[in-house]
C-alpha cells in the first residue's frame, strides 16, 4: 500500500485498506499499526515520527523494500483458493435444520451478496477511466463471485420451493 499511496501513517494504511483490498483480503486492521514496524525494523521501511502532536509515524518505502516487494510479485503462489465462508459452513450442517432456517439462510445470503455486488458496481462506476485499471481486476472478479454466490442461494431457494 505505501508503495501505491506513498510515504503514509498506519491510519492513512488503514483507510486505504478499508476502501480496497478489505474485499478479499480481509484482516485485523490492528495489523496494520503493528506490521509497519516490523517492517522498519527489517530495514523494508524508513519511519520518521511526529516530535510533537500526535506523534505519528510516518512509514516509506526503502530500496530494499521496493525490491523485496518486486520479488514478492514476481513469484507464483502455490496455494489454492481459501474460501471461508460460514453460511457455507451452515450449509454443510443443513440436514439438521429445519426448511425455515435453510430458506432463511438462503435468503439472507442473496441479499448479503445483491448488496454486495451494488457495493462493488458503485466501486466500478466511481473509478471509471481509473489510471490503474490492472487493480481493478480483483473487483471484476469479486463482482463476479458475488454474482455467482446469489444464482447459487437462489437455487437453494429454488429447490426448496420457497422462492
């Protein structure tokens, strides 16, 4: 992120992350007041703090830091999807449900991801003629899961006959 926005404070991390990558790859934003220390100390970033105020910190990106994250994306990772989804988990465990609580659970999960592919649509068309459209990508594909994920809950529905 410091490599896209530049020198930035772990909060000015953190709204950066709340309006991107949160979408799918969420984790604990105390990581992120955390993480760039580390990474200081690593010698990836420098950090010069605020004498007086606030005392924020603010973090930049190093030689060694833009090379280690060059390296980092010239490498192919060798893992498979991780899909943690806990309306799938329920899923799994339906037979032991009654037909409310499954049709409940379906309905739910086609709004939570109608409302979901609004959000991304309204992300889509506020970056129009964005600079870097190869970022973007990620929010092609996540529309088109969320899309996915309402034709499925949708045939839950379906054949379940409570549409």
């Amino acid at each position: 992120m410091i490599r896209l926005r530049g020198p930035s404070t772990s909060y000015d991390l953190k709204r950066a992350v709340g309006r991107s990558i949160q979408y799918f790859w969420p984790f604990p934003h105390s990581q992120l007041y955390v993480e760039p220390n580390r990474l200081a100390d690593a010698g990836l970033l420098t950090q010069e703090q605020e004498s007086d105020g606030r005392r924020r910190k603010l973090f930049s990106l190093t030689d060694a830091g833009r090379d280690a994250l060059n390296d980092w994306l010239g490498s192919a990772p060798e893992q498979v999807f991780d899909l943690r989804d806990m309306a799938i988990m329920q899923l799994f465990f339906a037979d032991f449900m009654n037909a409310g609580q499954l049709t409940e659970l379906a309905r739910e999960q086609v709004r939570f991801h109608t409302d979901r592919i609004s959000r991304f649509e309204e992300i889509a068309e506020n970056t129009t003629g964005f600079a870097g459209q190869n970022r973007m990508l990620p929010l092609d594909l996540g529309l088109r899961i969320s899309q996915a994920c309402v034709e499925f809950w949708s045939e839950v529905l379906e054949k379940r006959g409570d549409t």
